[in-house]
C-alpha cells in the first residue's frame, strides 16, 4: 500500500486573489509561490463565505456553510467534522499552530497530537467579539433567558480554551515554544491559578458571573490575565532597531507608496465631491471615509512604523517563528505516522507586516528585506494600491521558499502535500479605494486563491482551475487529492469533479457578534454577470424584491454603481434572487432546530 503523505495547510490570512503574482505590479510579488503552480492544483476564483477569520474558517476547516447549526457564534465547535478530526481519523498524526483564543474547544482539541500556541489569550477578543455586545443590550433593558444561556456556553467554551492554554504549556513541551519566549508578568504573577478562581466563580453562579463581566468590561479581573504578549519592552525595542538600521529600504517603500497612488490612484473626484456635499448636508462623518481611506494609502509606510512601535500591533507569531515551530516538531517526533500542520499567518492582515518582528535577528531581518526590495524597485510606473501589503506577500513568499528548502533537506519535501489558501480576502489593498471597507459585498473581500501542490500529484490534475469555487470546496478536493473518504456532512465540491458552480453565495452577520436570535443575516450571491447582495433580519420573511445591492459585473467591474431599484430583472436576476431566498429560508429553519435542541 502506498505510503500516506504528510499534509501542510498554510492559512495566508487576507488575500485578495488578484494580488498574487504580477496582476497588479510589474514583477510578481509572489515569484516562489508562482513556480509550484507547475505541480499543483490552482484556483483563482474562489470565494470566503464572509470577510473576516470566524466565518470564513468554519466552512474552510470544516466544509460547513457557515451559519448552519447556530452560524460561527461557537467557532468551529458546533460542526461535526474539522480538519484535525478528518485527519486524525485517517492515520495521521496532527500538529496545530493557533492562538488560543481562536477558541478550538476540548472536542477539537483531543484530535491535535501537537498543539503549538502562536499567541497569549486575547480576552479582549472575546470581550469585544461577544459580549461587549450584550452589555450594551443590557444597558437597555433584561436579557432573556436564551441569551444568558447562550453567554454561558460560550463562556464554558472560553474557560475550557484558556484553562487547556496553561495546562498544554505545562506538560506538552512543543505547546510553549513560541509564547513562552515573551512572558511579561513578574513569576509571582500566576495567572492559570487566577483563571481557576474566576473560573470556579462563574461555576457556582453563572448568571451572577456574566453580568458582573457585562458591567464591568475589560476592567474584570479576567481581563488582566496576559502574561504571553509579543508587546515587550524588548521586541519594541528590537523593532526600533529594524527601522533604524533599514533606514534606506522604509525611505525607498514609503516615497514609492506615496508617488505611485499620488499619480496612479483611481481616486475619483465625482466621488469626492459627492462625500463633500453628503457632509456638509448630514453632517455625517461617514460621508468623509472615502477621503480619510485615500489619505491613509498615500500614507501606509509611516503607519506600518507607527503602529509597529505600540504594544499590541501584532497579536500572534510571526510566520518565521511559526515555521521553526512547525520543523522542531516534526525533527522531535520519532513517530513514523505521516502529519497533518495547520499554520496560520497574519502578515497581511490590517496590521501588516513584512519582517520577522519576533526573531531578535537584525541580520535575518537584512535578509528577508533583500527579498522584498526588488518589489519596491520594480512594483511598476502603473502600480496603485498598498505597497506595504504587496511587500507582506512577498515575506510569505520567503518563508513558503524556506518551507520547501527544509522539508527538501530532510528528505521529506517528495511525500509532502502542501495547501496555501486563505481565509478571505482584503480591502486593505485599497485599490479601488473604497468608502466603506471590511463589511461590504466587494469582491476584494473574498476572492481567494487556492494552491494544492505535491510532487506526486496525478498529472492529469495538475492546472489552473478556472470555474467559480467556495471555501467549502477546500477540503473535498484535498480528501480527493489524497485519496481520503469525504465525510457526508461535507457541503463543498470537490474542483476534481466540477467544473465551477454556476453562482457562489457568501452568508454572515455583519461585523461584531454573529446574534441569530435578533441580528441580519449579510447574503450575496455573484457569479460572473451579476452580484446581488441582501441585509435581512433572521426573524422576518426574506424580502426578496428589495436588495442592498446590485451590481452588473459585466459593465462595472469596480462595483462602484449600485443598481438596487434601478434594474429590470432578466433571468439571471430572477434565478439568482431565488437561489438566495432559499438559502435565507434553510438558515431560518436551522436556527430554529439547533435552538430547539441546545437551548
């Protein structure tokens, strides 16, 4: 029988598909990434069901529409198959790189051999993705009984999370070594026998416990526990020493940022205008977002450094630190099962970066920018949009060439299957420039590559994947790929059976907590002629006839006309508004039954 082989899943956080490459500058931003496309599988065209981490990671490791079974308000833990579980299953040994407040619960968590943590545990994520927003509903008037009982499952969830942080560092010696690098609190400081207390407070009076955490915020006790920050005095000051010592290179990035958005940018000023007299008749400050966005890209070189200089401008490890992790682990296991690595990088997210900020390497740090300088160099005369996130690629790019190497000289590159992918898409790119960014239909938020390579794929699989795919359809193809049986509860298609779908549907709930009890379901559905977009209330009939809005993709690709009211429906249209108005309906009926059930 033929040998399994080892699986590395790199999650690329927020790429816009069309930024790989050299489709928006004049040499690829992507030179190494580009070159495994010769044995791999490629899809351009696939699409996030939403645009930030939570809901688009449970249809990507799960193969799950996101808002079954109570949407992405319990992660990835109310599916009944993950990734880690799919391959554990199969044979293989797993190694997980995730921060702890991505909140992967016990049910999860049993099936990850190596859990290696990237980061500390962020309660203000949870304070901020969760119950911030019951606070202010409580400020109000009495929550009801299914919303404290919802608080009290996720908060089981959270202390179940954080306690196994502690105890994986204690006695799982892969768990640590990366956090344990920036302990910040003072040794006396014992912030697991903390979370004990807390946790045995909200035990004995849950209720009580939750709206003590509602009034008092992040001024809780829970909220103070942090020991493991990448926000040290000494990683501060080893960033200063990164700006210093390239000096030249952030001088070069920043006046070629400038001067190419300056004369390049598709900044319109119809638009312009038409946000200037919005204000000056509303006073609405929103109005003057579109003129405050271009400001923000002219300037996103000194941002970088600005925000690079404040604790907290990176949250997780960077992806050279990852990568070392990942290769300690596979050179201490004597095992000889094949793995399965799940790794997740921020460099391109909001907060970019683009040097190893946790390395304390000047001289790495020299490298990885020699790297980066040729795109600087030659981005284009025509480039436009953000530089400093072109460059973060170009990092990526560095660590998946370093990737490759390593595996190579252990012998193991030849029985290695390696999966780039996104979670969702980008608007921090910010060409076009946009009035509104982050929570929007626009493509750029959720066009996603996907790359699949092996040098022992099946040849005839090997090409560019041309046809309209979602996230769900990530981990079918992979099982078809490697020759894994595909769990039934699987909602994607697998490319190696289908040509394309004839539409993609992206489905959440707006920015902030994903409440479906009271909040709006986000719909959009878009296929190569049109994308038509819904906002409508979880507990009302779906109003088909009235759109947030409509844009003919033919004539307008930017997406700056929105045609809500203003077109006739042809078939298209009709066709498409009812494959959305079925899915609304399957939504309500979930959530119906998972409430039935659970509450």
């Amino acid at each position: 029988m033929k040998q399994k082989n080892n699986v590395i899943v790199l999650l690329i956080d927020s790429i816009f598909s069309e930024c790989l490459g050299d489709r928006k500058t004049a040499i690829s931003a992507t030179p190494f990434i580009d070159s495994l496309k010769e044995n791999a599988i490629f899809a351009p065209n696939l699409y996030s069901y939403g645009p930030f981490t939570d809901v688009a990671s449970k249809a990507l490791y799960c193969s799950t529409k996101p808002l079954d079974s109570y949407g992405y308000y319990f992660g990835l833990n109310s599916t009944e198959n993950n990734h880690f579980k799919l391959f554990k299953e199969n044979g293989y040994k797993t190694v997980g790189l995730y921060y702890p407040y991505y909140l992967l619960g016990s049910e999860i968590e049993k099936h990850i051999d190596h859990p290696i943590y990237t980061g500390g545990f962020k309660y203000s994520s949870v304070w901020g993705g969760k119950l911030e927003y019951y606070a202010k509903k409580k400020a109000k008037g009495e929550l009801s009984d299914k919303e404290y009982a919802l608080m009290e499952e996720c908060m089981e969830l959270v202390f179940g999370c954080w306690i196994s942080f502690y105890n994986d560092i204690e006695s799982k010696k892969c768990s640590g070594q990366i956090v344990t690098r920036f302990k910040t609190r003072d040794a006396d400081y014992n912030g697991k026998e903390h979370l004990l207390k807390q946790y045995d407070e909200f035990r004995q009076e849950p209720k009580k416990y939750i709206d003590g955490l509602l009034e008092k915020g992040m001024d809780h006790p829970i909220a103070q526990i942090n020991e493991y920050d990448f926000g040290t005095n000494d990683n501060i000051e080893f960033i200063k020493s990164v700006f210093e010592n390239n000096k030249a290179f952030f001088k070069e990035a920043n006046k070629t940022n400038f001067r190419r958005n300056l004369f390049n940018t598709d900044f319109s000023i119809k638009e312009f205008f038409k946000n200037i007299f919005g204000y000056a008749t509303g006073r609405d400050r929103d109005q003057l977002r579109y003129i405050v966005n271009y400001g923000m890209l002219l300037r996103y070189g000194s941002l970088m450094k600005k925000r690079a200089l404040k604790s907290g401008w990176q949250n997780i490890a960077s992806l050279n630190s990852q990568i070392t992790a990942l290769l300690n682990t596979i050179d201490s296991d004597n095992e000889s099962k094949p793995f399965y690595a799940s790794l997740h990088t921020l460099e391109p997210h909001h907060n970019i970066s683009f040097f190893s900020f946790d390395s304390f390497d000047g001289e790495l740090v020299k490298e990885e920018l020699e790297y980066l300088s040729p795109l600087v160099k030659e981005c284009g005369k025509k480039f436009s949009g953000n530089l400093m996130y072109m460059l973060s690629l170009r990092y990526v790019d560095f660590y998946v060439k370093k990737l490759y190497s390593e595996l190579e000289k252990r012998g193991i590159l030849d029985n290695t299957t390696i999966v780039l992918v996104s979670d969702h898409g980008t608007s921090y790119f910010s060409s076009p420039v946009r009035n509104s960014v982050v929570n929007t239909f626009y493509k750029e938020n959720y066009n996603i590559p996907l790359l699949i390579w092996g040098k022992n794929i099946d040849k005839d699989l090997i090409g560019q994947y041309n046809g309209l795919y979602s996230s769900d359809d990530v981990m079918p193809t992979l099982c078809d790929v490697l020759r894994i049986e595909r769990p039934s509860s699987f909602s994607g298609v697998s490319l190696l059976e289908d040509s394309g779908r004839k539409w993609v549907i992206s489905e959440y709930m707006g920015g902030g907590v994903p409440d479906m009890l009271e909040r709006e379901v986000w719909l959009c559905i878009r296929n190569g002629k049109y994308s038509v977009a819904y906002k409508n209330s979880i507990a009302k009939e779906f109003d088909v006839d009235k759109p947030f809005c409509v844009f003919d993709l033919e004539k307008d690709k930017l997406e700056r006309h929105n045609l809500a009211g203003k077109t006739k429906d042809d078939d298209m249209l009709v066709a498409m508004k009812k494959a959305v108005n079925e899915r609304f309906v399957e939504i309500q009926k979930e959530t119906t039954a998972f409430l039935k059930k659970q509450l």
